[in-house]
C-alpha cells in the first residue's frame, strides 16, 4: 500500500491552478501531523478548489483501492467531490453534506486498463454556509479491490 497522507506522505500532491481557491493545511485535533481543508469561508458560493494527486507507476491491467478520510463539517458547507483523470466528465464520488462533524471513510475502486489512472483530484465546491470545513485526510492506496465494509 502506498500512503499519500499529508503528513509523512510519499505522494506527489499539486494544487490546481485554474480553481478559485487553494485547500491549506489543517492541524489534527491530536496534534499528531495535518490534514488538507477548506474553510466554509473561502471564496464565494459555488466556487471550487481543486488538490490533485499524482499517480505514477500504477500497473496497467490490474486494480486498485483509494481508502481517504473526510468531512463536511458546518451548516451548508458545501460538497466534496473525487474525479479520476480518465474520467473528467462525472464525479466517480461525491458528498455535500455532514450528518455530524465526525470523520467518515470514503473508498473508490481504480480499474487500471489499457491506459492506468494518473491523477486523482479531490474538489470543494463552496456552499451558502459561513461556518465550519470540508477536510480530507488519510489518503491510502492499495493495491487489490476494495475491503467490503
């Protein structure tokens, strides 16, 4: 497994640099490491920050697990959303709201083909609310399908 979180991650995580608004760092509650957030504040409504990861050496022909942790924290904070490169049109995931502030577990299948995935982008899109953050933290990628719950 490889692991792309923020702290002591190995990925190669780019800020996108045609949305409106960067996602910063956000330090955990433990104190141990940060994690990646936007503020509900940020920008304005309907606005989006995009934070890609770069992959490089997936096998083709062959699967994979992306296993993250996130949030959406805050009254109308807005919504969180995952695109694969190869895949820009829809969101192969997506959330827009919080039942609480905990953080939640969100696992998305990579089918390799012929051509293999190089990049996933996580993205914000600014919602009404003033108050609270979308976050996501613990990125892993395995190598084999997806854990059932």
């Amino acid at each position: 497994s490889v692991d792309c979180s923020f702290s002591r991650g190995v990925c190669d995580w780019k800020q996108d640099a045609d949305d409106d608004f960067d996602w910063n760092p956000a330090d955990r509650d433990r104190g141990d490491g940060y994690y990646m957030a936007v503020p509900a504040f940020v920008g304005h409504k309907n606005d989006m920050g995009r934070l890609k990861l770069l992959l490089t050496d997936l096998k083709p022909r062959s699967s994979y697990c992306l296993t993250f942790s996130y949030r959406l924290a805050g009254e109308r904070v807005g919504k969180l959303r995952v695109f694969l490169a190869n895949k820009k049109t829809a969101p192969v995931w997506e959330q827009n709201k919080g039942k609480d502030e905990r953080w939640r577990t969100g696992k998305i299948e990579l089918f390799q083909g012929a051509e293999t995935t190089n990049s996933v982008t996580f993205e914000s899109e600014r919602g009404k609310g003033k108050t609270g953050e979308i976050g996501v933290d613990n990125v892993i990628l395995i190598s084999g399908l997806c854990p059932e719950d």
